[in-house]
C-alpha cells in the first residue's frame, strides 16, 4: 500500500524537465502568462451568466438525479421539486467579488507550488511530489476529464455562433448536417457530423505544435480583442447607466449574493493553466505567481464592472436569457457595440479552446514521462520543442465526440474536477511545508494551515452544490480510471522501477 503513495522528489521532477531529449522551450514571460490566463478564464461565460446569477433562475428537477447534492443532504428526496434560485439583483457585482475572494485562496497555493515545482503538469505534478503516485494519478486523470469536457462544450458553442455570424453578415450558413451534433438529447438528430468544431480544433492544434511562442502570440492578439470587447461594452453602455436599475442592490438579500456567485464561480475556472506552462517560462519562481494571480485580479475586475453596466442599464428581472449583454444593448440602439461584442464572445471561444488544448497536451505529456501514459505522448518535436504527438491526439480526442454529440449538458463534470484538483493543491501546500520546510519558494501562501484549509472548505461546499448525476458521472469516470492505473500504469510507472 505504501508504494501507491509514495513521492517523487522534487529534485528528480526538475532534472526529468532538464533532460535533454524532453525539455521544452522557455520563451515565457509575465506578461504572457496572464494573457494565458485570461485566454483561459474570460469565454462567453460572462456574456450569459451574469443575467442569470442577476435575475435568479427556476430550476426543474425531474428527479432525484438531478438535485443538488447539498440540497438532498438538507432536505432528502424533497430537493426533487421545482425550486428557484433568487437573483441577486444589481448585487450580483458584489457576487463576483465574493466568487474573486474565494479562488484566490485556491490561487495563492497554486502560485506557491508552481514557483516552489516548476515543472509542467500542474496539479497533477504537485500531487506527485507531496501526496503520492495514487493521489497524482486520480489528478491527472481528473484533469484529462476537465479540459477534454469543457473544450467539447466551448467547442460546440462556437459551432453555433460561427454559423450565426456567417448567416448575419454574409448570408451564408453551413448546412445543418455539418454543423449540428449526430446525437442530442440522447436521440439522433438526422445530422451526420459537427464538422465546425473539429476544424477549429485541428487549426488550433497545428498552432500549438508550431511552438508555444507562435501559441502564445495568436493567444495575446485573442486576449486583446476579447478584452476590448468587454472595455467597448463597459464604456459605450456605461453612458446609458440609470442609477434607478441599481435600486434596491440586493432585492433578494445575502442569500440572493450567495446563490449568484455560486452560479458565476465558474466563469472564474481557468486560472490554474498557468500553472501548465511552468516548463516553458523563463523565470518560473517570479513569474508564475505573477501570472496566476493577475489573471485573477483582472477578471475580478471586468466582471464586476460588466455586472454594474448591465444592471444599470436594464431592469436585473429581464436578463434571464441566453444573450442578456446583447439584448440589453439592442434594446439601447447600439447595435454596433453589440456586433463588436459577439465578435468578442466567438474570439473568447477561441482563445479559451487554444489555452485548454495547450494545458491537455502538458498534462498527457508529464504522465507519460513519467510512466503513466504511453511513452509516445512524452515525444518533443525535434523542431519546435512541442509535445508534438499529445498535442494531436488531444486534439482529435476532443473534436471527434465533440463532432457527434451535444456535450454541453455535461460541463458540469469539468466544474467537479477542477474544485477536485483545487482541494489537492491546498492540502499539498499544507504538506510540503512540513515535509520541506527548507525548499526555496519563489512565492509563500501566508496563514498556513488555515487559509489552505478554508480553501479546501470553499471547494467541498461549491461540489456539493452540483447535481447528484454529475457525482455519479464523476465516480463512474473514477472507476475507469482505477482501472488503467492498476491495469497499465501501475506497472510501468518510472518511479516503481526506480
């Protein structure tokens, strides 16, 4: 049993990161790295969901499955009813300020394992080095799960406003047999393929195998214009800004507060993949902190200032629609504004599809150097130092399903595994200051073991907030996971044969 949680040093993770024939190459800096962040973090999630979290939502379970699973904890097979989720009103700014102050607990352990382990790999990798092989495996796999999932869902969005935007502007529109997913809802739709989303996939996959320097350029220039789009919102609307829409601010009191940024949490996801590219920075202990938590500090604030615009320019009870932002500005007359912002929201898509596909690739590429995966994915191109086969076959894992089925009602499972990996890196703080008090930190959580711990805390709640179904999903995928490892990975682990 030991040998399943035993560690692998921290010496040893750098110099298998050193090693010639599989070093990656460093051209990284600060400023990339927060616009990796942003590239991850700011999608179209902030467009819709900030109507939602303001003007609450009724949610419809049709069975216990779909119940969250705090709710059947407080109140048993009851939670299957109908229930509605007070909105926050106007507060809603104040719910993503909330929603800031809880992930950046999580983010300041993320800052200090990337700056103390600078290798890629992420959580996977400091799970390795603090709680055992087992421990690092689950994350890893875990991981696989979460950008595989959330890049199918973003992916197949982007299929739809593609074809929107084709249609608006030049009255084109893909054939819906090759831009509609074979199967939604569980049934055959009569369409033969997506094939919008497996193209978009493949193009940004050739991008990351040309190196992470062109994947970091094409990354900055789609931050910028996402970012401007958001700024153009915030200025042109904020003129029509009616101080009246802002009263009362918390119609449905702390409660509605709550409930609103436990719907917006999860525009905030995305911040650890900087923690992907500890391998390719130049100076991993200064500038990987600096990423993590500017990308944080960023987003905070263009989320609540996009929050205050919208409610003060549209009654908050109207905006539980799929385009709040874009209605809102339509209703204003500002339809140019409006055009430049669902420009902004495709380009969002991209940039956060580029990001999750970068930090796959990493991830597939450490298991494998370390023996957990086969060994092909840990080959580097001999031209571009890119992981160059894990970088393909991620793409293709993701654009094929993402091509047949309408994933986007299980983006809940990669909620489950990012606040699974979010636990684990907090404990890990915790344990490698005991274990290795002595270790150069290029950054230091402060109030160790508490603030970890009230992180740990913060994430167990958010995950029992999901539906029951998305538990099981979760187990389900556990199980198979379980089952390579102690079928294939186990084995050929290098750790074991050391």
């Amino acid at each position: 049993m030991s040998a399943l949680f035993r560690t692998k040093s921290i010496e040893a993770l750098i110099e298998a990161a050193e090693r010639g024939d599989r070093r990656l190459k460093r051209t990284l800096g600060p400023w990339s790295l927060t616009a990796l962040g942003l590239g991850a973090v700011i999608g179209s999630g902030i467009f819709v969901l900030t109507g939602t979290a303001a003007a609450g939502e009724t949610l419809s379970f049709h069975s216990v499955l779909h119940a969250p699973v705090l709710d059947l904890i407080r109140h048993g097979a009851d939670a299957a009813s109908t229930i509605g989720r007070p909105g926050a009103g106007p507060a809603v700014a104040v719910s993503f300020l909330l929603v800031a102050i809880a992930c950046s607990f999580a983010a300041l352990c993320f800052a200090e394992l990337a700056s103390t382990i600078p290798v890629a790999g992420s959580s996977y990798t400091y799970a390795y080095a603090t709680l055992g092989e087992l421990v690092a495996w689950i994350i890893g796999w875990v991981l696989i799960l979460e950008y595989a999932v959330s890049n199918m869902a973003v992916s197949v969005g982007f299929s739809a406003y593609l074809n929107d935007i084709l249609e608006n502007a030049f009255g084109v529109r893909i054939p819906a047999v090759l831009s509609e997913p074979m199967i939604s809802g569980g049934e055959f739709t009569g369409a033969w393929f997506n094939l919008p989303t497996l193209a978009v996939l493949l193009v940004l996959t050739w991008i990351l195998v040309r190196g992470v320097k062109e994947s970091a350029g094409a990354n900055n220039a789609m931050v910028l214009v996402k970012v401007g789009a958001i700024l153009l919102f915030v200025i042109a609307a904020g003129r029509a800004v009616d101080p009246a829409h802002w009263r009362p601010f918390a119609p449905n009191g702390f409660q509605g507060i709550l409930t609103g940024g436990a719907i917006v949490f999860f525009t905030y996801i995305g911040f650890d993949s900087v923690s992907t590219a500890a391998e390719e920075c130049r100076r991993p202990q200064r500038d990987l902190p600096i990423g993590i938590l500017a990308t944080l500090v960023i987003c905070a604030l263009l989320y609540t200032s996009v929050a205050l615009v919208l409610t003060g320019i549209a009654d908050w009870r109207t905006l539980n629609n799929p385009a709040p932002v874009a209605g809102a500005l339509k209703a204003l007359g500002l339809d140019t504004v409006r055009q430049w912002v669902s420009i902004g929201a495709i380009v969002g898509m991209l940039s956060s599809l580029l990001v999750y596909q970068y930090g796959q690739a990493r991830i597939w590429f450490a298991m494998s150097r370390d023996g957990l995966l086969p060994k092909a994915f840990s080959r580097v191109h001999p031209v571009h130092r890119t992981p160059h086969i894990s970088t393909w076959v991620a793409g293709l894992a993701v654009g094929i399903p993402a091509g047949v089925w309408d994933i986007g009602t299980f983006a809940e499972l990669s909620n489950i595994g990012t606040l699974f990996a979010f636990i684990v890196v907090s404990a890990g703080v915790i344990v490698l200051r005991k274990r290795r008090p002595e270790l150069r930190r290029g950054f230091r959580v402060p109030w160790v073991p508490w603030l970890p711990l009230f992180s740990i805390g913060c994430c167990l709640v958010l995950m029992l907030s999901l539906p029951l179904r998305t538990w099981i999903s979760f187990l389900i995928w556990m199980t198979i996971g379980m089952a390579v490892y102690f079928g294939f990975s186990r084995k050929r682990s290098r750790l074991a044969s050391s």
